[in-house]
C-alpha cells in the first residue's frame, strides 16, 4: 500500500463547476496535511494546509480532513481554466523527526471551457 | 513563505560528470531538503541538509552519489556525482522555517538532463 495515495485522473470539469480532488494516506500518526499545486514545467506551490479534522476554506478552494477514515481532500468552487494543474497531496508523519513530507503521486486537473 | 533560488536552472550533462545545484533563501530557515522529481512522477525525498552536520539520507540515496553541504541556515549545495541518464530528472531545494506543523515551500527546480 502506497503512503499517500490519489487519483492521477485526468479528472475533467467544466468551468465553473466544483473540482473534488480525493487523497488517502496510511500513517495513522499524520498531524499536517497540504495540498499543492504544480503546473507543468514549475515547481509545487502551496495550496492549503490543515492540522485538524472538518473543513478548513480559502477563498475558492475548502480542504477536508477526516482522520479517522485517513482522508483529506480539496474541493475548488467556480473552477476556472486558470485551475488546470497536477495537484499533489503531501502528508507530513511522525517519521523523519515529524519532518518527513511523503507526496502522492498527483490528480490532473483539467477545466473545459 | 520564503524566496529560494537555484542555480543552474537548467543543465545538459555528459554521462559520467558531475553537477552541483545551489539553493539560496532569502532569509534564515531551520529546515532544507532536496527532492527529485522524474520525468511524469511524483516528488521523491532525497536528504535533509543540516547545518553544520552531515545531512541525512532517504533510502536508496547514498552520500556518495548525491553529497550534500550546508554551510549556514541560507544557503545549501547538492551535487550529482558520476550522472548517467537515469539521473535526468528535476532536483528541488525546499525549506521550512522551522519543523513540525511548518509548511515547505519549494525552489524553481533545476532541470537536468544526462546524455
């Protein structure tokens, strides 16, 4: 079983439709959770970040977080064209001192005009 | 967050050389680590740099191959030794301004070609 395991789509949503983007991990301790986003040929750039279980917003974008079941997700409101990346789950665990950040491999986002 | 540089931005190397790859922070930070990032995959840990000590590997990445220096808390160096072409890849400096909870923000890449 992987780490941190996601999607690797292409998921494809029209704009200004709701982009739901899922990531599950294994390790029961993880404290701190973040999604970024990576367009192609750049580097990650942070999304969101959540330490704790229920939803936590951001203008468009609304990290989830349920500990119990091991799931974090991202959803995106009025999704635009602009949105279209690779968005990466990265989990931080109590491996590594706590400052181990283990990555899923991706979902790829696509907004359809 | 923090503003990180890396030079070279981009290199296309022989087989068998070596290449160092700079990381620069605009300001002091506790933590800094070197991912790669292969051609269509995921982000994969190579080491933390520590200051003043010898940095701390991943599995399956050895001193040896992929030596690492950090010299004060702004500044670090990774070099690939002996590349072939499996090495091509990006490498990506990332720091935190402390751990735990801390959020990583990643440098613009170094883009690395081995022929």
């Amino acid at each position: 079983q992987k780490e941190v395991e996601q999607n690797s789509g292409p998921l494809s949503v029209p704009e200004g439709a709701i982009a739901s983007l899922n990531c599950t991990y294994s390790d029961r301790g993880s404290q701190s959770f973040f999604w970024y986003r990576q367009y192609s040929g750049k580097s990650p750039e942070l999304i969101m970040s959540i330490y704790s279980n229920g939803d936590k917003e951001d203008g468009r974008f609304t990290a989830q977080l349920n500990k119990a079941s091991q799931y974090v997700s991202l959803l995106i409101r009025d999704s635009q064209p602009s949105d279209s990346a690779t968005y990466l789950c990265a989990v931080k665990g109590l491996t590594g001192g706590g400052n181990k950040l283990t990555f899923g491999t991706g979902t790829q986002l696509k907004v359809e005009l | 967050s923090a503003v990180i540089s890396q030079k070279p931005s981009r290199d296309i190397c022989q087989r068998g050389t070596s290449l160092t790859i700079q990381c620069q922070v605009d300001s002091q930070v506790t933590m800094m680590f070197w991912y790669r990032q292969q051609p269509g995959q995921s982000l994969t840990l190579i080491a933390t740099a520590n200051q003043g000590s010898e940095a701390t590997y991943e599995s399956g990445f050895v001193i040896d191959k992929f030596p690492i220096s950090r010299p004060n808390l702004t500044f670090s160096t990774l070099t690939v030794s002996n590349m072939s072409p499996e090495d091509s890849s990006i490498y990506l400096c990332s720091v935190s301004r402390a751990g735990g909870q801390e959020t990583q923000y990643f440098g613009p890449g170094t883009r690395l070609l081995v022929l």
